[in-house]
C-alpha cells in the first residue's frame, strides 16, 4: 500500500502521506505550543492584573516571563513547520 495520494484538485500531483511516528512528534509539537501560549496568556493577565493595583515590579516580572512562554511556544511552531516540510518531501 503506498504512502502518498492525491491532494484533492491538483491533478497529479501527490502528497506523502506520515507515518505514526510523525503524526505522533506533530501532535506533540502542537500540544506543548499550546500550552505555551496559555501560560503565557496567564502570564500577560497577571500583568495587566499587577499594573492596575499598581505593583509595577510585579508587572514586569510575569512580563518576563509571558515572554518567555510566547518564545517557547514559537519554537514548537518552528519545529512542527520544520517537521511538515521535511516529511512532505
């Protein structure tokens, strides 16, 4: 059985179909980016939250830190992009 078919209004043209260990890492890219920019949305609240109340420093530090998840998170993006290029070879 092959591990390519069509791509639907393309013609001839065919797409590698993934084996289980590349829709496993792809899934696996996907979960850890989202839960990145929840953590990171978390983080961006309790900033917003800490500048209303006035504790700047507070503020800065879950800034940091958002960043730092929204970062993460791009990375695994980064990686699944990568991931989907090499394997649609």
């Amino acid at each position: 059985m092959s591990n390519t078919t069509k791509n639907p209004g393309e013609g001839n043209d065919e797409v590698k179909q993934p084996n289980a260990g590349d829709v496993k890492k792809s899934i696996e890219n996907h979960k850890q980016a989202a839960q990145h920019h929840e953590e990171a949305a978390k983080h961006h609240k309790q900033a917003a939250k800490h500048h209303e109340e006035g504790n700047h420093d507070r503020a800065h530090t879950s800034t940091v830190i958002a960043n730092g998840h929204a970062h993460m998170a791009s990375e695994k993006q980064t990686d699944d992009a990568k991931h989907h290029a090499v394997n649609s070879k």
